[in-house]
C-alpha cells in the first residue's frame, strides 16, 4: 500500500536551516510528483510547491522561492524539503502529499505523509 | 492568485443531518476543484476531485458538484467520524490555493 512517512519534529533557532524528509513506498516513486504543503497552529493549508520526481524540476509557489528548496534522492525514494534562513512565521506542519492527475492536468493530492513540525525560535 | 471562499464558517449540524459546503473561486476554474477533509492532528484526506468524482474508498454519503467558480460538497446522512474540517482546492493555476477550510461540529 501507499505510505509517506516523514522525519521527525524539527526545533530550531531563527537564522537556521532545516531539512525535512518524505519517503515513499508501495509505488513507483518517479512516476508521481511530490508536493508540500504548509499548515501553520491552528491555521488553514498553504501550497509550498512541488517537484517533478522523474525530471527533478522544482515548481515553488510565491512566497516560497529563495529559501525553500526540494530536492530528490530516487534511489531511496524521498524527497527533501530543505528551508533556509528560518523566521519565526515559518513554524508549521509540513506536509508531503503525492500528486495525482499529473497527466490528464487534473492534479488532486491522493496519498499525505503524517506531517513534520517545525517549530522556529529565537 | 485565485482566492477561493468557503461558506459557511463554522457549521453546526447533528448525526443523520445532510449538510452543504460551498467553495467560490474568484475566477473561472472549470472543474479543477477537489475537497479534502482534516481531522484535528492528521494529515488531510482527499474524499472528491475534479468536483465531483468520488476518490476511491471514500463513503457515497460524500458528493460534491459545480463548475465554473461555484462548487458544493454535500454530506448526507452524517456520521460521528464526519465531524471534521472541510478545505477545497483549486489546481487550476499555479499556485494552487485553498480555501479558508469550514470547522464542521456538533
């Protein structure tokens, strides 16, 4: 069966860097992009972007350029979330999901990882 | 980028109640619409995309409808496991925006 399973909570200082990981299984890993998507405490869902895992190509949202960065490893199946320069406001849940769809452009997020908070603090 | 609008906020029903959820885009989407739902402490779960096709293992009591910039889901018959919250998603433009989410609760 389909399964995401993230990394654990991240605490970090302000100013630092935080990788997040997102492993797949029960399918074929470069033949569905990976999205990531943001949910601050007690707020609503905010898309961070998504990358194409056969070609690597990134896709960020506004907002979400510069200091967020996706990244694969296909030889483990997991795709990475790196987030540099970390403010406060950056303290979420964030969630990896896989992108359905990709073919006929009707993209829906069918399969989530269980979420990773990462909390940012001076 | 296109803001999606749920209504209402918060909704309040009781076990065995049909409720309607409506999502508004502020620009056309065509059908490039899904719906998930969001226990406290979990990950969202996909229940309708393309606005009304029903993602599979999801109970037929979930339907959703629209097209354009008005959609609906609909809850039928409600169980206790529905008391949840409710977020539509446009993946017509990037970036792909959700709406506000409505709380549904007893």
């Amino acid at each position: 069966q389909v399964q995401l399973v993230q990394s654990e909570s991240e605490l970090r200082k302000t100013g630092a860097s935080v990788q997040l990981s997102c492993k797949a299984s029960g399918y074929t890993f470069n033949t569905y992009p990976m999205t990531w998507v943001r949910q601050a405490p007690g707020q609503g869902l905010e898309w961070v972007g998504w990358i194409n895992t056969n070609t690597g190509k990134p896709v960020y949202a506004q907002g979400f350029t510069g200091r967020f960065v996706f990244s694969l490893d296909t030889s483990l199946s997991t795709a990475y979330l790196q987030i540099a320069s970390l403010k406060a406001e950056d303290t979420a849940v964030y969630y990896c999901a896989r992108v359905e769809g990709f073919l006929t452009g009707y993209h829906r997020f069918d399969y989530w990882g269980q979420g990773t908070l990462v909390t940012a603090s001076s | 980028d296109i803001q999606m609008t749920q209504s209402p906020s918060p909704l309040s029903a009781s076990v065995g109640d049909t409720v309607t959820i409506t999502c508004r885009a502020s620009q056309s989407i065509s059908s490039f619409l899904n719906w998930y739902q969001q226990i406290p402490g979990k990950a969202p779960k996909l229940l309708i995309y393309s606005a009304s096709n029903l993602q599979s293992g999801v109970p037929s009591r979930f339907s959703g409808s629209g097209s354009g910039t008005d959609f609906t889901l609909t809850i039928s018959s409600l169980q206790p496991e529905d008391f949840a919250t409710y977020f539509c998603q446009q993946s017509y433009r990037n970036p792909y925006t959700f709406g506000q989410g409505t709380k549904l609760d007893i």
